[in-house]
C-alpha cells in the first residue's frame, strides 16, 4: 500500500465513524434517552458532523473526474439506466 491509498482509508475510516456517531445520537433521541434541547452543545457538533457529510456526499456525487469502475459503468448501461 502506498501513501495516498492509506490516506484515502483513513480518511473513508473517519467518515464512517463520523455517520455512526449521527446514528448513535439519532437513535438514542428516538428513544428518548437524549433531549436534543437538554445537550445543546452535543446536537449542535452533531449537526455541524450532519452537513460535513452531506455536503461531502454532494460534492463526491458531483465530481467530473471520479474513477468510476468500467464493469459497473458497461453493466448500467446495457441494463439500460
């Protein structure tokens, strides 16, 4: 492994940490074990994390120059989509 692919794990690694940490809190406010009013600072570092990630996923869902696999690419297309 070269450097820039373990930079791209670690970088893949923290973004899933970062979405288990949202599911964590959303799952325990579903429940009702956090008040998002009563842990005001907690909710507003977690809804700084919410718009990270979204906005990391949209820029990645926009990105011209992505390597795309060229198997998946010719099965969408002679699927038709």
């Amino acid at each position: 492994m070269d450097q820039r692919s373990v930079a791209r794990l670690l970088i893949d690694a923290f973004w899933v940490f970062v979405v288990g940490i949202i599911a964590c809190y959303a799952f325990f406010v579903l429940i009702g074990g956090i008040r998002p009013a009563d842990t005001l600072g907690l909710t507003i570092v977690i809804g700084v994390l919410l718009v990270l990630c979204l906005a990391r996923a949209w820029a990645q869902s926009h990105h011209k120059n992505a390597q795309r696999d060229r198997r998946l690419v010719a099965a969408r297309e002679r699927r038709g989509f």
